[in-house]
C-alpha cells in the first residue's frame, strides 16, 4: 500500500490564485483523478526525487575508486577529532 491510499489522517491546507486551481482541475481531469488525488500524487512524485536528490549520491567510476580506497587505509584519529568525539559523547544522548 502506498503514501497516497493509506489511512488519511493528516490534512494540509492550500491558498492559490485562481488561475492556479483552474490548471490543477483541468490537469486532474484529464487523468481522471480529483483534485486532491492529483496535487498528492504529484507532490508525493516530486518529493520522492528531491528526497533521491539529497540522499543519494553518484560517483563516476574515479571517484569511486578513490572513495573505496579511502576506506580500505586504517584511520588514525587526531587529538581534535579524538576531542570531538569525546564532546559528542558528553552532549549528546541516544534513546
């Protein structure tokens, strides 16, 4: 099952300009949807790649060797970063 047909609980409210709600009508006419189900369906779509966009992360066939090269070297730290980690570990708590 997926976001768009799930259970709904949450609502979010939108204010735009004539013109806009005519083209988001005429759109979800022409795919047979409702209004709500197009600007879900199409925001949820967006998302979706803006999300991919910021979390993934392609490398050409260079830089990937570089990359896993990096992480086979044994990692050494230095006094800051040995201080960092130590501050992380007194200012912040997991749950």
């Amino acid at each position: 099952m997926n976001v768009a047909t799930d259970a709904k609980q949450e609502r979010i409210n939108l204010r735009l300009k004539h013109s806009a709600k005519m083209a988001l009508e005429r759109a979800a006419s022409f795919e047979g949807k409702t209004v709500s189900n197009f600007i879900l369906t199409s925001a949820l779509a967006h998302a979706e790649q803006t999300i991919h966009a910021h979390e993934a992360m392609s490398l050409n066939s260079q830089d990937a060797e570089a990359f896993f090269h990096a992480l086979d070297k044994p990692f050494i730290f230095n006094k800051k970063l040995a201080a960092a980690f130590e501050e992380h570990d007194r200012r912040v708590t997991s749950q």
